[in-house]
C-alpha cells in the first residue's frame, strides 16, 4: 500500500463494508484472482451479501461464530475452470474431495474449515487452491511445512518468483486504485 493511500485509509471509517470488501477481496473483485476470504462483523451480513452482487461475486458462508463472518469470496465461472483443470482435481481427490461435484468440494472445504476454526482441527491446507494459488505453491507450503519460500505477499511463493511479484504489484495497484476511489466518493459525500 502506497503511503498516500494508508493516509486516506487512516481518514477513513475502516467499518464500512465497502472499504472492508476492497480491503479484503480488491484482487478478486477486479477479476484478477478467483477468490478471497473476507471477514466480517455478524451485522454486516446482509449488507455484504447486497455489495457482492453489485461486482457480479458470490460469498459462500464458510465460518458463522459469535462475533464474526468468513466468507469465500469468488468469481463463479473462475474457480470453477481453476478447480476443475486435471491437477487440481488430482490434488483435491489426494484429500478426499468429490472434484467432479463443484458444490460438493465447496461444502467439504466448508466443513473442514469451520472444524479447523472452532474445534481446531487439521487445518485444510487445500484451502490455497479454493483461493486460486498456483498450485505449486500451495503444495510447496505444504512440503516445506510453510518455510523455504522464495516470496510472501498474499501467498509464500515456492516457484515463477517474477510471475508472482508481478502479480502482487497488480494486486497492490488495485487495492490502492479502490481504496483512493472509495475516499474521494466519501469526499464528495461530505460536500
């Protein structure tokens, strides 16, 4: 993030489901990742719900607890084709997953991760591939217990280091682009 633009997000009210949505999923809303997780108050649910379908997104309720709300965050018809590709299929039946099934695979990988969450069990490593990761790395972290990368920005890289830095300054650049575009309508709100 761009010190420019951390001082606007400081200016800003970081509670705003907008703001927190571009915060949280700013790659996947400009359609250059499948899939984000975001996290959310309860109370902003619904509202949440209503932003994601004004960017053509769907959240799939993974966690619900107390205080809070962990969505998956996806471009449909993207993590489809990513989940469906050969090696990611083969990847996914190695941890038991009905890879033919898309609905199936996102209910699985719901229950594994809320038993991850609230009774802390295996946490589901798959997870990288439901978030869109290369699956190199996702399977590098794996091997290496999450040591030995070669990068960490939105993920730890293991392999193509320039391929992801490239695409981690993309995701940079877009975030800063809707945060910036979020102050400046808030601006122009207050006016």
């Amino acid at each position: 993030m761009s010190e420019e633009v951390f001082g606007m997000l400081c200016s800003m009210d970081r509670r705003k489901i907008e703001l927190q949505i571009a915060l949280q999923c700013a790659p996947t809303i400009a359609r250059l990742k499948t899939s984000n997780l975001l996290i959310i108050s309860k109370e902003q649910e619904d509202n949440v719900r209503y932003v994601l379908r004004q960017h053509r997104l769907l959240g799939y309720r993974l966690v619900y607890d107390r205080n809070r709300v962990v969505f998956l965050v996806f471009n449909k018809d993207m993590l489809m084709n990513y989940l469906s590709r050969y090696e990611v299929c083969e990847f996914l039946l190695e941890y038991g997953y009905d890879a033919n099934d898309f609905g199936k695979s996102l209910r699985q990988f719901k229950e594994r991760y809320d038993a991850y969450v609230h009774n802390r069990k295996d946490f589901p490593h798959e997870m990288g591939v439901f978030l869109g990761y290369p699956l190199c790395d996702v399977k590098g972290f794996i091997e290496n217990g999450g040591d030995g990368f070669i990068l960490s920005g939105y993920w730890k890289v293991y392999q193509n280091l320039e391929q992801a830095r490239m695409l981690f300054s993309q995701f940079d650049k877009v975030k800063d682009d809707m945060v910036r575009r979020l102050y400046f309508k808030g601006e122009r709100c207050h006016e």
